[in-house]
C-alpha cells in the first residue's frame, strides 16, 4: 500500500522524475535548504519514486550489496532507462533542411543487459567448471598437472600425487 504524499512532495517527486538531481527539485518545490537532504530518506516519497529498495544512507554515501544487486538485476531486465541526446534532421515545408535535437529516454542495450548478467551469474556462481552453479571455486596452487604414463596426475610435487 502506497503511503499519501503531502502537494509538496508530490511536487518534489515530479521534478525529481525530469531532472534527477535532488537539490534542483527541492528548490523547485519549495523546500528549504535545510530540508533538502532528508528527503530522499522519506520512505513515501522513495515508493513514490521507485526507490524503495535503495538505501539512502548518508553517512556512508557507498551502496551496499543489496543496491548493488537490484541495480544488476534492473539493468540486466531493461528496467533502467537514461536520457540521451538524439539529433534529426527535419526537412521544412519551404525545402530547407534543419537540425533539432531532443531527449528521448533509452532503456540498456543488449551488450550492457548482457554484461550486468554476465556480472551476477559471477557472483552467484554460475559459470564453475562443474556445471552446477552456486558453487565456490577453490585454487590450490599454481602448479600445472600433469599425467605420467600410469594415469596417475603429477606436477613434479609429490604431496599432490
């Protein structure tokens, strides 16, 4: 159930949703200076935003494995969008041609889906030799083995063999 927002906050929400930058849509809204910073750790207006699941933690300013994993799995589901500048060329009606550039909102591409994918199946585990996935992969050492005539696996250190 979503919590009610007061005018204001709806106000900061929608200026937050265009320009993304806390402080800007604050001063839009008309919250004081002082008040700026708390706002993105309103439980309400984080819901409202999207942002509940993220962690506005101002004393570390550094994201935890929760955020970071939602951020992952966002991307890697064409959740997240950002803005980019896209330019067409536009022919008027008297022939001459014109240029205009405009904002457009582009959700990530393959490639970056494919890497946020490639990054959690790492960290779950899923590319171990064995096939089975969250597993963990144990190096013992740097010594390559190798197989001497009577199937037996040496690297030259007996302890191994």
């Amino acid at each position: 159930m979503k919590r009610k927002l007061t005018e204001k906050q709806r106000k900061f929400c929608e200026y937050y949703r265009s320009c993304k930058n806390v402080d800007e849509a604050a001063r839009l809204a008309g919250y004081s200076a002082g008040s700026r910073a708390s706002l993105l750790r309103n439980r309400a207006i984080r819901e409202e935003l999207g942002l509940a699941d993220y962690d506005f933690d101002e004393d570390s300013g550094i994201a935890g494995c929760d955020e970071v994993l939602r951020m992952l799995t966002s991307v890697m589901r064409g959740c997240v969008r950002e803005p980019v500048v896209v330019v067409e060329q536009l022919t008027g009606p008297s022939g001459k041609t014109e240029r205009a550039a405009r904002v457009i909102e582009k959700s990530a591409s393959v490639k970056e889906r494919m890497s946020a994918a490639e990054m959690l199946a790492r960290r779950y585990g899923i590319f171990n030799s064995d096939g089975g996935g969250l597993g963990q992969t144990l190096i013992v050492g740097e010594e390559k083995l190798l197989s001497d005539g009577d199937d037996n696996m040496s690297g030259g250190n007996d302890a191994l063999a």
